[in-house]
C-alpha cells in the first residue's frame, strides 16, 4: 500500500527541515560530550511488538464504535504490523493471543510475517474467557482452580500455545491470568496461589530450553476482591520458585493508583527477573490508554531505570510490547503514536549523564539530581527519533503519511465497514 516513492517524496520533502532540527540537536548533544552515533545505533536496534489484538478498535462493556477497515484473518493482521513497521522502522514484530489467532499453517504464516520483515515476539496464553467445545470452564478461575480437571485444561492450553510458538518461531510464553475471587471468603488464597505455582511448574517443564514464561501481575480485574497474582511481588515469588526461564513481566496499567512502577522494575532487574513490558498509559487503572499520552516523565523514569538496570545488572534482553485498546483513535495511528512516544522516552533516559547523577546521588546532592534528570527529559529528542527512524527505511513523519496515503480508507474498501476483530 505505501510504496518506495512515496517514502522517498515525503522524506526528500522534509529533508531540510530534518536536518536543521537534527544538527542543531547533534551540536548540542556533542558539546555534552554525548556520542549521536551510538545513541542512533541504541535507538535503530529498539523494536516494539505490536499484539495481534491490538489492531481493531477497542472498546468498553458498554460499547464499542468501530472505524472499519479493521483485520479479518491473522494475515491481514500481520499486513497491518508490517504497514506499521514500514512507517516506523521499530515494530519488527507480532505478539499472538491463542486461541484468537490460531495459525493454521504455520509456515505460510511465517513467511507472510518475513515478507513483512516481521518476526513473532512472545506468545500468550488466554485462560480468562471459555473455548468453545472446551470441557470445563473457567468461571471460577484456571490454573488455581480447585478442581483438577480444569486445572489439567488450562495447563495443556498453555502447553498448546507453546507448541504454536515453537512452530513461528517465537521464544516466550507470556502467562496473564484472570484467576481471583469478587467476594470475602470465596478463595482460601494460600491454596489458590500454591495450585497456581504447581500448574505454572508443569507448564514451566514444558518450555523449550531456550524459552522464558514470563508471568503479568494485574492488583484487580475482572476480579474485584482478589487476584491470585495482584502484584510484583506475587509474579516475583512465582518466577522465583520456578527457575531462571521465569520471569517477571510488568504492564504499566496493572498499578493501583500513584504505584511507583520505576522503582519496581530497578529491584526485578536487580534480581535479573524483569523479563518484559506491556506498554500503555493510564489515569486510574487498566485504562490502556496510548502510551504516553499522559504520564511522559513516569514513561522517562522507567527507561531511566531499565538503562541504569542494563548497564548495572545480568539482567536478560527484554520483551517490549504495546498492550493498549484503541477506542476513540483510528488503532494505527494511535499505535504509531505510542512507538513515538516509547523511542521518545528511551532517547531522553539515553541522554541522562549518568556519571553526574552518580555523583550527585553519592553527595546526597537532591536538587543537582533532580536537574540531571530534568535535563534531560526537557530536550526535544525528536529529530533524533525521526533520524533513527529514516536511517530504518521509515518516514519522517509516519501519521501525516498515513492520512495523507489515505490508508483507512483504502483498508474499508478493502475490508469493509463491518468487520468484527477478535480480542477485547
Ligand atoms: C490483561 O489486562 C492484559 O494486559 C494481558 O496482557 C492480556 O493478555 C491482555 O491484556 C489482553 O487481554
Ligand atoms: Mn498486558
Ligand atoms: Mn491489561
């Protein structure tokens, strides 16, 4: 749908403004004795994963207001990544949620997503909804649940969904489980955590040597008094007990309210158990809203820490994906949005002097501190995301190309108005 020439004229177009932004930026950036060559190679290296899911207009219990075009099969889905990837130069991959978006034919799948350039990030397990012709349900929970024949259910749907993966060629299952309680008394919570751990450890033996489990903690929804795994901690024990495959993964909309997220991914990186991110932004809770869209500085100090936690750390490479719903936005743009906005934050937490925050921390120097990391989260970073960008085949400018390409309505010509995706 985009081709080679309009890459070309909307870049050649915006050519001279590039550069006057870029090298008044570089200057700047080089009299801080910074090196804009390694922070491009940083910031060219930074792919984001988009969710299979994520593709179609979201929406609430209440409602849902599609725009069209949306994806009718995973390969229109992967067609709407590799668009995404076109534009950006940073979305190499696709994150699958099975049973949505089971692949049939697994090698004509894969080669579709490397058509694309694209390849398949972790794969995640769906016990929070029935199947249909499933056996039992999952009502009253999945991996916790207190009878063993459902727990046998979910364990070998996770055992399936691992299969799935090795056959794309994915090296992660990310585990997210609904399991709670809505009421007092309904759950006797040691019980319910310890059948969650055995059921995780016989998905856990079934991972394929060079696979992580990386495990999401959620503090509420859809249950509402009680999550088996309501935070950090929990997801930290669980990865603990299990072995070094296990890991923690943190998606920014599973805090309660003011939760101090950086800090929580600084002690799992210190215990080298930070295994991935959901990305999304939120003002109350789950509310998976595009990422920084309102909380760019929280946004800034967690990259902060994940760079501090890199070079300070063994911590394993992570998993980066956008988990949000698209309600209002048309799903592509808002998705080239957050990558903006992700590669904004990452560049900003690059460009932090670390060796004059170390030694304003060691000074106990708090306002030197506090200036450090302003500095860098006051400068406009963009043409150096937008450089990056070019120098990855993408555009100066990925939303106006997609409006001005007319790409929405190319894709309800192509799909219709009335398609229906899968996924939340
Ligand atoms: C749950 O809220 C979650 O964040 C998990 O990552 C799920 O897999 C995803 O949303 C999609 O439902
Ligand atoms: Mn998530
Ligand atoms: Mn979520």
């Amino acid at each position: 749908m985009i081709t080679k020439e309009n890459i070309w004229e909307h870049n050649f177009a915006h050519e001279e403004l590039h550069k006057r932004q870029l090298d008044h930026l570089a200057t700047s950036l080089t009299d801080q004795g910074i090196v804009v060559e390694d922070l491009l190679k940083k910031l060219d290296d930074f792919q984001i994963a988009i969710p299979s899911w994520a593709l179609g207009t979201g929406g609430t219990r209440f409602g849902r207001f599609p725009e069209g075009g949306e994806p009718r099969s995973l390969d229109e889905k992967i067609e709407d990544v590799g668009l995404l990837h076109q534009l950006s130069g940073s979305c190499n991959a696709i994150s699958l949620h099975i049973p949505w978006d089971i692949p049939d034919d697994a090698q004509a799948i894969k080669s579709l997503a490397n058509s694309f350039g694209l390849k398949f990030d972790a794969v995640n397990s769906n016990t929070f909804q029935d199947q249909p012709n499933a056996s039992f349900s999952y009502k009253f929970g999945s991996l916790c649940h207190v009878d063993k024949a459902v727990r046998e259910e979910a364990i070998a749907h996770n055992k399936s969904v691992i299969d799935h993966g090795v056959s794309l060629g994915s090296k992660a299952l990310t585990v997210w489980l609904a399991d709670g309680s809505n009421f007092p008394g309904q759950h006797n919570f040691r019980e319910a955590l310890k059948r969650t751990q055995e059921s995780l450890e016989e998905i856990y033996a079934y991972l394929p040597g060079d696979w992580h489990m990386l495990i999401e903690y959620k503090p509420y929804e859809p249950n509402f008094y009680s999550m088996v795994i309501p935070d950090w901690g929990t997801s930290h024990l669980l990865a603990s007990q299990l072995g070094e495959k296990a890991l923690s993964l943190v998606d920014l909309g599973h805090h309660l309210p003011n939760t101090n997220i950086e800090q929580i991914v600084a002690i799992l990186m210190m215990r080298e158990k930070l295994g991935g991110f959901h990305f999304n932004d939120s003002k109350y809770g789950d509310d998976d809203l595009t990422t920084g869209s309102l909380k760019p500085y929280q946004l800034f100090l967690i990259f902060n820490e994940l760079i501090d936690g890199t070079e300070h750390t063994g911590n394993p490479p992570l998993s980066w994906m956008i988990d949000a719903s698209h309600n209002l936005k048309d799903p592509l743009e808002d998705l080239l949005q957050a990558v903006e906005a992700i590669k904004i934050a990452y560049a900003q937490a690059l460009i932090v002097n670390r060796l004059n925050l170390e030694e304003a921390q060691r000074k106990n120097d708090v306002a030197r501190a506090q200036q450090i990391l302003q500095d860098a989260f006051r400068t406009d970073v963009r043409p150096l995301v937008a450089a990056s960008r070019l120098r990855q085949g993408g555009v100066f400018d990925p939303v106006t190309v997609y409006r001005q390409l007319e790409i929405r309505k190319n894709l309800i010509q192509k799909r219709g108005t009335k398609t229906i995706s899968t996924g939340l």
